[in-house]
C-alpha cells in the first residue's frame, strides 16, 4: 500500500498478545509506525507476572518476545497506564489506529457465602505475589496447615504445586527474594484442589498435570468415590487426545499408594462449592456438594455436602479482564466488545480506529500461543479498513510524530521506560541472579524498577536494595530533566 506517511498505531500492552500484534502489522504490507504502550516498567504481560516461576522452559518465550521489541522498528513505552498517564483522547489524538492488547490481571468472582472471610484469596492475586508484580502487597500470609483450591485449571495446578513445594525445590528459579521468604515459613501439610465436574472435565494439560506427580516431598491423592464418566466423558476421553492423557494419569494415579511424604495434594471431584466456612471472620473450612453428571458432561447438585477443614481458600475459576473507560466492554464476559477484533457499541457499530487482541479480545483461557492467532485477525481487519483510518485520523501532522507523544509524558512527569531502559533492568536482574548461580533475580518494587531502568540508582545501590522491599537508595523519582530518560 502506497501512502505519504506511516499509518501510526499505538498498542495498549506489551504482553504475547500486542507484541505478536506489532509484529505481524510491521511485517504487514501496510507502512505502520508502531508504539507499544505498557503500564508496567516490564514488558512481556503473564509471560512475566503470570507463567509460574518454576517453568523456566515457558518463561524461555520471553526471548522471541525480546527478539520482536528489541529490534528497533517497534518503540516500547512501558511505565504508561491508559486511563491515567495517557487518556484515550490523547490516544485519538496521536495516532491513527488502537489496538488493546490489555489482557486479563483480576480473578473472576466468585459468588458463594464466606468468600470474603479473612483467609480466602483469588488465585491471580497470589500469582501476582509469587511472580513479582509491583503492584501487588510484598507479603502473603502463609498461615494455613490445610488448604482448599476451587477450579481445576492450570491456574489451580500453578497455585497447588506453588503452595506445597518445598522451598529448596524452587531455588534454582527466578522467584524473587521475599517470596522465597514468606513460602520459607509456610507450615501446609494439605492442599484440596476441588472440580465441579469429573475428570474428563478438568481444564490440565497433561503434561503440567504429570509434572505434579514429580514434585520431591509431595504426594497427590485422588479418590476412587470421585470417579465418574458419563457419555459425554466417555466420546471426550476417545476424541480428545489431551482429555485421554489427562484421564489416564489420574485414572494411573487411583492405583497408586501414597508415599508418606510431608505434603500432600488431594484431587478431588464432582464436588462444587457451596460455602466457605468461618469462625471470628476467618475460614475455617468448606462446604462442598456433591454433583452428578447429567449425560452431556454437565453437572447437578445432589444435596449432599461434605465439609473440610482448611484455614486458607484460593479460588482458581478464572481470570477477569478490566474495563478502559470509554472503550465498549462486555461486563458478562469481561472483553472489550468486538467483532473479529474491530471493537464494537453494545449496538455492534463498529468504533473507528479502535481494535482488540489477545485475552482482552477473547476471553481469559488460551495458551501464549493463541494470542498469534488473534493477531492475525486483528491485523488483518486493520490492514483492510487503513484507507479510512486514514481518511478519519483525527491527528494532525504534528501531533503524529512520535517526539511529539513522548514530549506530552514528559510534561505529564512520566517516567517512560524504553527498549533500552528495560535492557539496564534486564542486566541487572540478571546479575543479581548470576550471583545467586540462578537465571535472574526479579526486581519487585516500581520505583526501584525504574530508577534501575532510568539509571538513577548505581548497581551498587540497586543491589543493596534489590530483589526484596527496600526502597531504592539515592534515587529522585520526581527528576524528569535526565537525557537517559526522555531521549527518543
Ligand atoms: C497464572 C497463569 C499462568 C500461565 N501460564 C502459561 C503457561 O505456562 N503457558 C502458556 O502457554 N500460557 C500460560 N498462561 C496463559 C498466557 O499467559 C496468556 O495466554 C497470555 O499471557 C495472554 O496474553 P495477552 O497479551 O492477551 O495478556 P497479558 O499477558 O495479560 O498482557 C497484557 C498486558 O497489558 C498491560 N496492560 C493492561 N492494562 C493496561 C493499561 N491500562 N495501560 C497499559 N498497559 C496495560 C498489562 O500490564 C500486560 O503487560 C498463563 C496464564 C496465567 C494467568
Ligand atoms: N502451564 C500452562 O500451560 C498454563 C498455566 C496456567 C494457565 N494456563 C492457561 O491460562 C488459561 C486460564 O487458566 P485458568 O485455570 O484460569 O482457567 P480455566 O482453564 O478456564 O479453568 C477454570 C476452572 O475453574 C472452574 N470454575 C469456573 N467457575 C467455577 C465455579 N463457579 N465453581 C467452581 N469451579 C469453577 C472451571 O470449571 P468448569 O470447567 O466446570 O467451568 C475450571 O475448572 C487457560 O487456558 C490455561 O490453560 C496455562
């Protein structure tokens, strides 16, 4: 396509999904100037904040990632949150074209008595703690002997091996340095992962189902009484490779004797939650009913309950994507309303100039590489409506230069963190990791992140500080004039 100038484009987050974005519009026929905007001062999305530490092979992803960002012809604007640093006025106003790529962060609720005690907490928040997140509290209260998971996804598969491996066995990872603090003092002995349906039903992936029969010092438990297969289970089991793999190791597993180790995961099924029990405003327990196949691999309560004894819940039932004012959201889905990735009113009257992908698009389940896929169709709507986005920019020449952007957030006193910046970080976690003999050792703290990425910390300062909560030394966060910082 022949043009005067580059069609510009920001993409609102630099998880698998926007990076997969940039990547396939840069290769595109369409001349595209490309920013990727992200709230925090690390690319990457769940591949970083997500993918359990302990699955180093998956986190190994970030490297295509890095190879896409760090090219050169796609800018990074990380540490910039649409909604506040940048509105989507100024986003109307400095580009042609939008793609949200914001993926999901929150759990899903959860509406049953007691979900709200002290002691019940949402699996993407734990996550959060585990891998790092900058905005989540530093400290996680690890006090419950007895644990109970609701959801068989792999979300739950992560929380359960999370919470009962021994902390010695994730060393060798890059989980950061007061995680392994707060597991260190972790007195569980029993983690109950609860399905509401029967195994044919679970959402695992053989292979991270299998890994959990290999976690040193932990033995998993399934119970003969929660083993049952309706027709449905029985076409599942035959037609679906992964559902056959699945059923067969926990079919395996019913025929294996417990070893004696100090942890156990208990895998229990047909089971749904009813209530979650407490006691002074703390969880003491759950209420589970019974459930029954109906044929079709759904379920029905049969009235009967059965209580356990846990002092901590994690809801495991999904993820929940967050709304961007102003952009048409699906509040029964938590997507951003759209069409094959052209965002849409409630009306379906397509909103010009704005588009989704990834989780955001879709809904929270799919692998990293799914979100190529959504790509691809995102992409190509845009490449076919470019005459008009064109023809409808409400950006005037000026304001689509990409200094221009850049000089509004340094106005604004925010500090950006660009490909480079990142890579300053990126150095030194590592460094901190070689010291440790481990791959990387997270930075946790935003200002700390950023002052490290920023340069406005030394090494020696940074590492002192790093890795736990200390608030970096030295630093002036409010300092904008440094050319490190803003150059272009
Ligand atoms: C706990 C967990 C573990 C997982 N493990 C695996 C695994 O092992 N293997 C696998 O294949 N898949 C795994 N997945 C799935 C995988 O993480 C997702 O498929 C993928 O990350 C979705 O990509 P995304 O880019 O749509 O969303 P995300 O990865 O969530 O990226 C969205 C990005 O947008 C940014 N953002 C959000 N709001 C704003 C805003 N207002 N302004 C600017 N930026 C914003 C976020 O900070 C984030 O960086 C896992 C998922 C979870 C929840
Ligand atoms: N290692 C990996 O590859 C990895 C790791 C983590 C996540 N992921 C991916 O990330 C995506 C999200 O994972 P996820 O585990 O959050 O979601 P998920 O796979 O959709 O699993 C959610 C689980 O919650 C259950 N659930 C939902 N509502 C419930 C309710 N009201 N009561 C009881 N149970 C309820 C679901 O049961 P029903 O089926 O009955 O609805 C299901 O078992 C998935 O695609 C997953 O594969 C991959």
């Amino acid at each position: 396509m022949t043009t005067e100038r580059p069609l510009r484009v920001a993409i609102i987050g630099a998880g698998p999904a926007g990076t997969y974005a940039a990547d396939i519009l840069s290769k595109s026929d369409l001349d595209a100037s490309i920013d990727i905007i992200e709230r925090l001062p690390a690319p990457f999305g769940l591949v970083r904040y997500g993918v359990a530490p302990d699955h180093p092979r998956i986190k190994q992803i970030i490297v295509a990632l890095a190879n896409v960002l760090g090219r050169g012809d796609i800018r990074l604007l990380a540490n910039v949150n649409i909604g506040t640093d940048l509105t989507l006025e100024d986003l109307r106003e400095h580009y042609d074209a939008v793609i949200f790529a914001t993926g999901s962060f929150h759990d899903a609720d959860l509406d049953i008595p007691g979900i709200d005690l002290e002691g019940s907490f949402g699996a993407a928040d734990f996550v959060s703690w585990y891998d790092g997140h900058p905005d989540v509290p530093r400290t996680w209260p690890l006090e419950a002997k007895e644990v109970a998971v609701f959801g068989v996804g792999n979300v739950a598969l992560d929380v359960a091996r999370v919470l009962s491996k021994h902390v010695p066995d994730l060393m060798p990872t890059e989980v950061p340095a007061n995680v392994v603090e707060g597991l260190k003092g972790s007195p569980v002995t029993d983690v109950h992962v609860f399905g509401r349906r029967g195994p044919a039903q679970v959402k695992f992936s053989p292979l991270e189902l299998r890994e959990l029969g290999h976690v040193p010092d932990v033995d998993v438990i399934v119970y003969p009484e929660d083993f049952d297969f309706d027709e449905a289970s029985m076409e599942a089991a035959e037609k679906n490779k992964q559902t056959k793999l699945v059923v067969k190791t926990l079919t395996d597993w019913t025929l294996k004797e417990p070893t004696g180790a100090s942890r156990r995961i208990h895998l229990r099924f047909l089971q749904a939650p009813h209530e979650v029990l407490g006691e002074d405003g703390r969880v003491v327990g759950v209420r589970m009913e019974r459930t029954a196949l109906q044929g079709d691999g759904t379920v029905k309560g049969t009235g009967e309950f059965i209580d356990y004894p846990v002092q901590a819940v994690y809801r495991a039932v999904g993820y929940w994507g967050t709304e961007i004012e102003g952009v048409p959201f699906n509040h029964d889905r938590g997507v951003i309303r759209n069409e094959a990735g052209r965002v849409v009113t409630e009306d379906g009257e397509a909103v010009p100039g704005f588009y989704a992908t990834g989780w955001i698009k879709r809904g929270p389940v799919g692998l990293i590489g799914h979100t190529k896929s959504d790509a691809q169709e995102t992409i190509a709507n845009l490449v076919e409506d470019a005459p008009a986005l064109y023809a409808n920019t409400r950006a005037t020449p000026a304001q689509l230069s990409p200094d221009n952007l850049l000089r509004l957030l340094k106005d604004r006193g925010v500090p950006v963190v660009q490909w480079k910046d990142w890579e300053v970080l990126d150095a030194h976690e590592r460094a901190l990791g070689e010291a440790e003999g481990r791959e990387r050792v997270k930075v946790v703290p935003r200002e700390e992140m950023t002052d490290i990425a920023l340069g406005r910390v030394s090494g020696n300062d940074a590492a002192a500080g790093s890795g736990a909560d200390a608030a970096a030394g030295g630093a002036d966060p409010a300092a904008d004039d440094d050319e490190h910082a803003w150059s272009i």
